[in-house]
C-alpha cells in the first residue's frame, strides 16, 4: 500500500479542504484487491451506469444505500457455510462479502439498479435544480437617449 503526503496541497491550495479530504480518504479505504471488479460509464450528458461483476449473488443478497452524496453497494453471502455436503478439489469462485462505495456528486441520484446474468447496474443521472440552470436572458433594444431629448414616440 503506497500512501501519499498531501500536506503540500494544504499549503498552496486555498479553500480546495474537500477535496484533500476526500482524496486521502480515498487513499486510505482503497478496496485490497479491488474485488468485485466495476465499470463506471457515461451514458448521456447528465446520466451515468455503474456497473459491478457480482457474479454468484442473487439480489436479496446484495443491498444498495444512498446516504449524504455516498452510495454503498454491500453484497452478504448467506451461503458461505460447507453444510451443503460438497467436497471441494479447488474452490476458485470468490463468494466472500463487500463492500465497495461510491461518492456521489451534488445532484446525482440512483434512477435504477438491475442483476442480470451477474452484472449489477446501477443507473444514476444529475438533476438540477431550476434555480442552478443556465438560464437565457433576452437583450432588449431600446432608443438611445440624447442629453436633453427625449426619445421620439410614434403617433398613431
């Protein structure tokens, strides 16, 4: 595990104390292994698919939670256990439990999440509020003004 001194991004970076802390936060809880192995893809201007190879799981095994711009997807084998009477020769199917989190950016909500053929998707898209839109403002044109004048009316 290699770890990263961010002490001088403190000292040059002014009012960026998120994202320092987010960036060793990230370096701390790095998944050993980087078990189950995911996608994450773009799927339109403001949409987004998370995709995690759970293969094994069945979906009342695996839980999604949004909490404070986190999403946690946690897989819980209930099956672990070797009562089923089987004798294995080489056992290379990973059914332990995870963990893997994702930080959210503001706006962003899970629309979906699928389990099919062992592929979980989940589908996210950014939703802005209405006051946080580009907005469109038109120019008017108006007479000019000349000191003195006052601008010419058409009479009907």
């Amino acid at each position: 595990m290699r770890a990263y001194d961010f002490t001088p991004l403190y000292r040059s970076a002014v009012g960026f104390d998120r994202l320092a802390h987010q960036l060793e936060t990230a370096a701390r809880t790095g998944e050993p292994g980087g078990w189950p192995p995911y996608n994450i893809e773009t799927t339109g201007e403001n949409a987004y698919r998370i995709e995690i190879a759970v293969a094994g799981f069945s979906p009342d095994e695996l839980t999604l939670e949004v909490k404070e711009n986190l999403l946690t997807v946690t897989g819980r084998k209930t099956a672990n256990d070797d009562s089923d009477g089987r004798t294995y020769l080489h056992r290379g199917l990973a059914e332990r439990d995870f963990e893997r989190r994702f930080q959210l950016a503001d706006y962003v909500i899970v629309t979906r999440a699928d389990l099919v053929n062992g592929l979980l998707s989940i589908d996210l898209n950014r939703e802005l509020p209405e006051a946080l839109k580009p907005r469109r403002i038109e120019i008017g044109t108006a007479a000019p003004l000349i000191e003195g004048r006052k601008p010419k009316t058409k009479a009907a």
